[in-house]
C-alpha cells in the first residue's frame, strides 16, 4: 500500500462521511425478518461516476440499467437490495431494476438516469417487487430528512445511516466493512473518501458476489476517476476475485461530488489515488477474512516476477487452490500445494529458481524442499492470518491477492443456501 | 460412449488381461504399512508405447524420465509407486527415478530406456529409496515367477497380481479402479483393452494426481497410439481435470505389444479405438465417483454449443465449482450457480438460449427460472448419481464432463493429508 501519510485520518461515517454524501439502510423484508436489506446512498448534487462490472457472461438485471445509467459518467444516487440477485428472471427483471431507480428518483426529485441499482443475493427467482419497493420508499423518505438536516447544517457524520447502508449490502456476510478516511489538500482544504463493500463465499473467491461503493467530495472528471477506479480495482477487489470468474451481479462504484470545492491536481491527484487504493485494499481484505466459513486468512506475495500479470496470475492461483485452502484451515506446512497450485497457474517461471516462504521461514529454496523446523511451521499457521511469498527469481514484478481457509463451515453454509 | 457392441465381453485381470502382459503389486511400506504401494506392469516382449503427461509447469521428477524413455515409441515395463510423489526434491529425485527403472531393467534382463516411471504421493519429501527399491525387487521377482508360469501355458488371468497392481497405485481412493474387455476380430482372433487408473482430490479435480495405465495385445504402430490416446484422454480422463490445472504427476501411458496376433485396420481399428474410449470413460468415472469425501456423482452435459471446445469449457466449469458441488451436497436445487459457473467458463453462448434440466425436469429456460416442482427437484437430487443438462441452442457440438459433491469430510481429509 505504499508510504501512507501521517496526515491522512480514519474517520467515521463510512460512505456518508464525504461532504454532501447521504446513506441510509432499512428493512425492507426482503428475504429475512429483522435483517437491513435496502440501502441508499445519495449525493447532495450531481457526482461524476465511475464503474467496473462482473466480467461473467450471464449478467443480473440491474447491472444493464446501471451501465446504461452510467453512460455519461454522471449520477446522484446508488439503490442497493440484498436477499435477491434480480438476475435470470427475464423481462421483469429489468423492469423491478428500473421500477427501483424511479422510486428513488421520483422521492430524491433527479432524473431516473441519475440513479444506479445494485442487487446480490439468490439468482433466478422473482423479486418481491412491493418489499423491495416499500423499503426504497422508506429508505428516501429518511433520505430527504437528513438531507434537510445537512443543508441546515445539522449532518452528523457519526449517525448510523451509513453503517445501516453498509449493513443492508450484507448478505452470508458476518462483518460490516466500511472505511473513510481524510487528507489535507496542498489547497488548504480536506479530500474525504469512504466506501463499503460485501462479499461472500469469498473462500471460493471466484463466485460469491463482490459489490463496492465509493464516495468522496474530491472535484474529479469522470473519465479520470474511471481510470483510477480500474487501476485500483485490479489491485485490491480482483486481487480476492479470480479473474474472469467473477459473479453475475458484481460491480464497484464511485461517485465524486466536488463538494470539497478541491479539484485535483498534482500531488493531491497522487494522494487521492494512494488513499483510493488504500481503502480498496482494506476492503478486498474484509472480504477476504469474512469468507464464508473462514477460521484464517491468507495474504499471497509473489515477487520477481518477469510481468506483473505473471505475478498476478500465480498470488490468485494459490489463494483459490482448494487443497492449498485445505492445508491451511489443517495446518498443514503443505508447500508442495503452494508450488502446485502455482504451476497450473497459466504463468512464466522457471521451478528450479522458485523460493517458498510461510511468514518468514523458508520452506522451499531454488524449486525443492528445504529441512525446516515443523515446530516453527506450526506456529506460523497457528495465527489467524498466515502469509505466503514466492520469489520466482525473474524479474522485479510484484502483486498480491488475499483469500482464506476452506473449512467444514463453508460445506455447511453453502450445502443450504437456497432453501 | 456411442454403440457398444454385443460382442464386447468385460472380463476379468485388468491390465493383465492382454495376452503377454503381467502385473503384480507389493507392499514396500513407503508410506503406511500395510497397504500396497509399488505395482509393476510388464510386457513379455517390448511393446509400441504412448503417453500423455501434466501441463503443469511443475513437474515431478519420473516424468522427466518417462518422456525420455518413450521418446522412441518403445516401452516394456511400467514401474508405479504411491506414497510419495518424487517431486520437488532436487537431483535426488532423478536419481531416485532412475534407479527405480533400473532396478527392473536389471532384474527382467531388458533395457531401462524400456522401463516407464511413475509416482503419487506428497510432493517434496525425499523418497524412502532403500524402501521402493526393494519393493521393486520383490515385484520383480514375483512378475518373473508369474512370466515363467505363462510361457508354460499356465497364466492365469484370474490372478490378483492386476488387482495387487490397481490396489497399489491407490493414494486416498476408495474403490479399485481397473477394466478390461475383449473383442473379436474381423480376422478370427479376439483383440484385450485392460486398464487401471487412481485418482484423488477429485473433488476439486484439478489438483489432485491422476494416473492412468493401459494395456492391449493388439499390433498397432506407436504414432497411431499416441494419437488415439491423446484423443481418447481428451474426452475421458481430461473431463475430470479442468484443462492445464493438472498435478505435477499426472500421466496415462499405453502398451500395446501385439502378442494376439492381431493388426488393427478398417472396422477393427474402429472398435478398437472405441473400446479404448469406452474403457477410458469407465476409469474416468471411476474416479469422479471415488472423488475424496464424495458423496454424489454428478454428469453434466453440455448440448447445442458452437464449438467442442465450447462445451468442454462450459461442462468443466461447472464440475469445478465449489458452489455447484456444495449445493449438489446439500440437495439444493441451486441452478443461479450452475448457470454462473457456464457464465465465467469463457466460452461463447447467448444465456438468453439456455435451457437447464436436472435429470430430466427443466429448471430455466430460455436464460430465465421456470417453475418446478421442488418436490421433483429434491427426488433428483436424492439419487447418488446427479445428471445436469444444459442446452445452448447455438451449435451441433457438446460434450460431457463427470465431477462429485464437496462435502465435509473432503475438508477433514485434506486438512491433514501431509500429516
């Protein structure tokens, strides 16, 4: 994550937390009693906007709306339901997706086209149109009081309306994950950024849906924060998701609403992109260590790499491998999985120079095994979190990805998912 | 598996069955005691000889030894231990490997250019070499008594020595995997196929070792073994290894060393090439349904693709998927992931065409749910043996994959499988 500022602070208020930014979370009943299931995020004006969608061919209906919501980088609002993908369920799925933008449109007073729509959850069955409406009637409606609140100068960042939001994105999610953070801008002022994310069945990182929502009051063209938002998406939420094996339904999306008055430009352009990776990055490792059923979590460094998608391509290869899974929720010093798992893994490198570590005991040195101590093993994959390097001795190229152990609690949870 | 023949015969001796070959398995305690774990496969005269290995970039080191020796098209004795993978341990391992083939090149008076090498077992612990050898030794000594008593009329194919031999290629499977047919020839004769495969770690099949031995009495050049091979693996055991995610092991090798006289052209040379296939499936299956901690089978069709490769992919992808396996367990009739997983499988299809069916009851069509009876749906998915079909309505081409469930005890044995 690179040299962090001093300057830089974590704040509270998550997606809210930038200047002119709303969120609210209720309960609509959508598939559970007593569960936040709706959320609304909302920007005081009109924000440039930016998205990255699931590269899967079988695509959810909102992900078609909110594509073509987002076509000219514009937009003020973000609806997102739990408890139901709306995906694979033909015509009426785009119509619940555009029925759910206009309730907030026409409650929020903007353009339908303005609003984006998220959705995640079980694919292929109907959504309850009159819950997940009813609640997006509810959510604005607490919406617009805040909003009034704000413009008399009585937002309260501290409120919980984000954190209900971030809730109500939840799905087999056990933890909320939110940050925001703020830096002082060369012009004087302060740049705010916050986001939040869900993400399940994250231990087979290649289907659970991934969503991600960014806000920041930073004056910034669209086209510039779409760059920023690929480029740091394919370090931190794709470094959890193998590529191309992403859901129906994922998408990650930002709005910048300029409401700092700070437009950026040099170093402020740099900070803002270090500070946008840094919450992606704490975000894509929430994720990570709230997989489904996970006891521990995973941090794959592969370095000399002769390309950084070789590097890339090896660090998810071994966060995906079940049986590399397996060994650590046993744990099990099973670097030959670690070395399999790199090998299949579609990418340039010579075994006979590979080095292995588990944090910082060599396990394998120039593609064979080394003596080491299994005591010392042991109590390496005893933490929680467990990190493994590979220096593949070819160039300088470097990447990470996250993941976590496979454990009876995945089978469990994911044998009765539907039912 | 197309028109078998009423003339086909399954019989008994596996990959002795083929007039001219013997096999014997022993215990040489590699890893436990108690279990069988070197088998010797030998042909009485040398035999034409193919092979097809791991795409692994990591490769173990009898592989290496074996390309060498097949490199002539030439081959008599097949020499297989299990217990250690004599893998990623240095020179050593080619060491290791060429004193195993030299061992029976030395016992059976033929040359170890003729001698093939392969192993199954964790990867980079030095193997126990006095251990293996001497194995070896007693194989040999046994298969020689075995190879006098044939060539003074008494082999007896009903022998356990293919058995002993299947039994000791076996890592954590659970049931003996071998087959053997005959057929009559159009020149009067009868022309034997026997085969053995092990495989592991099904459950996630692209990790786990799979090898596989085959054997006939049939006269038939090497290059157009090789090809028939390639081809036959392509269909069958490749069905259950998501392409270029094999171990550092994997291999199939061939035998066929004409001792029935027989040379294959014309509608014998068909036959011949379908009942490789059709003994290839078998084993194939065999090993998806011995899939570690398996509980269901599953077969998934793909029907109406563009292209062969098309289907593969599609049909692969969803066997691979951790979502489609738990649900599988969990009797859920979960069709949103099995759909997901044909949607990042990276081949080419409309999901507005496709058409889902569990067993025969259709769960989506046309890319959308339709109403089942769940009722239906959980009497399917009740059986052992799991058939999904999806039809892509695009093409002519398919092509059928084999896979079974992920369940907890998966989990607990790859836990500590090292251990």
């Amino acid at each position: 994550m690179g040299n962090v500022d001093e300057s830089w602070k974590s704040i509270e208020g998550g997606v809210a937390a930038p200047k002119g930014f709303y969120a609210v979370g209720v309960q609509a009943g959508i598939k559970y009693k007593d569960k936040y299931d709706v959320a609304l995020v909302f920007s005081q004006v009109q924000a440039q906007a930016a998205g990255v969608y699931t590269r899967n061919l079988v695509k959810a209906h909102p992900l078609y709306l909110t594509q073509r919501h987002l076509h000219d980088g514009l937009a003020q609002a973000i609806v997102i339901n739990s408890g139901n993908a709306n995906a694979c369920v033909g015509e009426s799925g785009d119509q619940v997706a555009l029925a759910m933008a206009e309730v907030v449109a026409m409650y929020t007073a903007i353009p339908v086209e303005d609003v984006l729509v998220a959705s995640t959850g079980v694919i292929g069955v109907e959504m309850p149109i009159e819950r997940v409406l009813n609640g997006i009637r509810t959510a604005s409606a607490e919406l617009l009081g805040d909003m009034v609140k704000g413009i008399r100068g009585q937002k309260d960042t501290t409120d919980d309306g984000a954190h209900r939001a971030a809730l109500a994105i939840m799905t087999t999610d056990t933890t909320v994950k939110e940050h925001a953070y703020e830096f002082p801008c060369s012009q004087g002022g302060v740049i705010t950024i916050g986001g939040m994310a869900k993400g399940s069945g994250m231990i087979h990182p290649n289907m659970g849906t991934m969503l991600g929502f960014l806000t920041t009051d930073a004056s910034i063209p669209s086209a510039e924060l779409q760059r920023i938002l690929r480029e740091t998406v394919d370090e931190s939420f794709n470094m959890v998701t193998v590529d191309g094996d992403t859901s129906t339904n994922d998408m990650v999306l930002f709005l910048a609403n300029g409401a700092s008055g700070m437009t950026l430009s040099g170093e402020d352009l740099l900070n803002f992109e270090k500070m946008v990776k840094m919450i992606c990055t704490q975000l894509a490792q929430d994720i990570a260590r709230d997989g489904e059923g996970a006891s521990k979590f995973m941090e794959v460094m592969v370095s000399g790499a002769k390309t950084k998608d070789d590097a890339r391509k090896i660090a998810r290869s071994i966060c995906g491998s079940s049986l590399v899974k397996t060994a650590l929720f046993g744990e099990d010093a099973n670097w030959g999985r670690i070395f399999t798992a790199a090998g299949y893994a579609g990418a340039e490198f010579d075994p006979q120079k590979v080095d292995i570590f588990l944090g910082d005991l060599v396990v394998a040195q120039a593609g064979r095994g080394v003596a080491f101590s299994e005591e010392k093993a042991k109590e390496i994959l005893q933490f929680k979190d467990v990190h493994i390097n590979l220096n593949l001795h070819l160039g300088e190229e470097c990447a990470t990805a996250w993941g976590c152990d496979l454990t009876h609690e995945y089978v469990t949870i994911n044998g009765s998912y539907r039912t």
